[in-house]
C-alpha cells in the first residue's frame, strides 16, 4: 500500500532514495568511527581458509552477477588473487573444475534463486569453502553457505534490483579490504584511503540523488528510443552492464551494456542519429581513453549522454547531455556512477507508462529454474 511507500510511487524509487542510508548500516559495526579497520565476522572466523585459497569463484544471476563482475576486480587488484565470475545457471551444468582450494562466493538477494542455490550444492560437494553474500535473513542460500556476510540493506520490493546491488558491492569491497590487509597486498596507505572514501559514500550518493528531477526531465527526451547503448571501462563496464539491465527489465527497450574499447569490433555498426549512447565517464584511469571513445561515437552521430566528474569541461563540449557526479576514487565509482542509472532506467520506464515495481514476465526471486 500507499503507507509502505512512504510517499514514494514506486517501491523502486523508494529504494533508490534509501541507498545512502543502506550503505550506512551495511558498514556499521563493521568499519569503526576512526575508519582505520575493517571487520567481517566472517574474516575473522575463517581467516585461514580465506587466506590459503588459490582461487575464487563468484557465482550469481542477473544484478548481483555484475556486481561479481565488480567483485571480481576488486578482490584481485587488492588480493592478487584470480577470480572468475560464473552464471550460476552455467556452472551448475558444466561439471566444473572446483576443489577445496577453492573460495566459491554466492552473490544472492533473495538467498533463493534455485541456479544460485545448486551452484552452491555442487561447489559445497566438491570439497570447495562456500561464503555467501545475500540480503534475506536466514534464506536458503546463506543457511547453505560455510560462512558470510549479510549486506544488511533491508527489505527490496520492487523487482528491479536497486539498493541489493549497492549492497552488494558495499561487502564486496569491505572483504577485498579485509582479505588484502590480512595477506599483506595492500599498502597501508592505500588501505585508509579506501576505508576513509568508503566512510563518506553515503554523502555522495545523496548528493547525486538531488539529480533525480534533472534526470526525470532528460528521460522524456528518451521514450522514442528502441534501443540504448551504455558503455563503461575497467570497473565501470559492469555498471553499464547494470544500467542496460534496469532500463530492460522495467522499459521494455532494448538496451546492450558494452566495453567501450569493444564498440569497434561490431556494435558501432548501431550507431547512427536515432542511438542514445550512456557512457560513464568519470575521471578516472581510462578517462582518455573513454574520451576518445566518445568522439568515435560523436563522429556516427550517436546521441551521448555521459556520466562525467562535476567540474569537467572536456566531455560536456562533446557529449549531448552531462549529468555531473562527485568525485570518489575508482574502485568506489560504481557506488556512485550506479544510482543515476538506476534513475533514468525509472524515468524512462515511467514516461513509457510502464508497471516500474511489477514489470511483464519478471519475477522478484527466481525460486524455480
Ligand atoms: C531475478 C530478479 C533480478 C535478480 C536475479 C537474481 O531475475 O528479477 O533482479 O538480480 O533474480 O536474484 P538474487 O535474489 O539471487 O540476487
């Protein structure tokens, strides 16, 4: 009903908004005040079967797969670890190479979606140490996990996965921090910058919620389209991974997140006068690259819409509409680049008249293959 919305039309929008309050209590208790530290219980209670693993494999579905996809570089840059990134559904069926020296790490909302939870069964049969990242308390696959962390962001309703995904990457990064301060791979240094950036994620992301009226405006320029592009760099791929996602599920428009370095190789074809192009460029690592990439796009026509870091004056002669975000460093961007993503996805879809919390042939938890 109206009241659970708490003012809000859609359970999506509501979640959106809750974000920065989400990241807050999926870090409390967990990164102190003085932000020097981390602490995952879990850590702390299999430290040596964390430590002596000689791989991790992430498996998950749909929105916390990409966020694997963020895992997955996360834990290597800080771990020096090799991580691969599984659909659950896929590995499940083929007979993998998995063995106790194995970390397997289940990304799950619901703890129900079934590819997910098999997945889990055949790692935990083949000798491998199982550690569960989900959302529902007590749900089937953190009951089926060795260990884990609960990202703690509350109750999601709406079917498009929102305040889940942020979570997700939330824990992610505090166990990357965690394993590569343990290991010794991260530099002291480096460690607090994190952790300190990390600590003021919430502010930012509030922030880039003021956005929303400006984003609900740029999205009635867009419901004509049939097609999106959104492309996206080093740990900002998956995001354009997850920002095509949400803009399907909810819009019904056809959209492809690609890596934009990739678009030469086939889906600059695509692109001509009618094409909206999202493309995250904040200023980081690949800036110049991604710049270039855009004028690739610019010289087809494409119509660019980019992410870019408040302040730049480079991208926003170039690229049809900015929409301008705080600065943050780069392996913390997709906690940022993700919610105005999450916002256009929803405008769209609202323009479009769509049913944004109950999309057509979509359900919440996949519980059944
Ligand atoms: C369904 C939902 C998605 C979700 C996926 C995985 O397809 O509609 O939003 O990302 O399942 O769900 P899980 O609960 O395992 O994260």
């Amino acid at each position: 009903g109206q009241l659970e919305k708490e003012g809000y039309p859609h359970f999506m929008l509501k979640e959106i908004f809750e974000q920065p309050g989400c990241i807050h209590d999926c870090m409390r208790g967990r990164i102190n005040i003085d932000g020097n530290s981390v602490v995952l219980s879990a850590v702390i209670d299999y430290k040596e079967k964390l430590l002596k693993a000689k791989r991790f494999i992430i498996v998950a579905c749909g929105t916390s797969w990409h966020a694997g996809l963020i895992g997955k570089h996360l834990i290597e840059s800080f771990c020096r670890i090799p991580v691969e990134v599984e659909y659950a559904s896929e590995f499940r069926y083929r007979d993998p190479v998995i063995d106790e020296n194995d970390v397997v790490i289940a990304i799950s909302q619901s703890g129900e979606t079934a590819d997910t939870l098999a997945a889990v069964e055949l790692a935990k049969s083949r000798g491998a140490f199982i550690y569960g990242i989900c959302n529902a308390i007590g749900s089937s696959i953190p009951r089926a996990t060795h260990t884990g962390s609960y990202i703690h962001v509350g109750p999601e309703i709406g079917v498009a996965s929102t305040k889940a995904f942020t979570g997700q990457v939330t824990v992610l990064t505090m166990l990357a921090l965690t394993l590569a301060r343990e290991k010794r791979t991260i530099g002291e240094a480096q460690f607090l910058k994190v952790v300190h950036e990390l600590n003021g994620i919430p502010e930012k992301m509030k922030q880039v919620l003021k956005l929303n009226d400006k984003i609900a405006e740029l999205s009635k320029i867009f419901t004509y389209a049939h097609n999106f592009i959104y492309l996206g760099r080093g740990y900002s791929y998956p995001v354009a991974l997850e920002g095509a996602l949400k803009l399907k599920e909810i819009s019904y428009i056809h959209a492809e997140g690609y890596p934009a370095a990739e678009m030469k190789h086939g889906p600059i074809a695509l692109v001509d006068a009618e094409m909206p192009v999202v493309v995250i460029a904040t200023q980081n690592g690949l800036y110049e690259k991604v710049l270039s990439n855009i004028q690739e796009i610019k010289a087809r026509k494409g119509r660019v819409i980019a992410l870019v870091t408040e302040g730049d004056t480079v991208i926003s002669k170039i690229a049809d509409y900015c929409i301008e975000l705080p600065q943050t460093i780069e392996c913390l961007d997709p906690l940022i680049t993700t919610v105005p993503l999450q916002m256009l996805a929803y405008h769209v879809a609202v323009c479009k008249g769509m049913d944004v919390d109950q999309p057509r042939n979509l359900a919440k938890s996949v519980t059944v293959e």
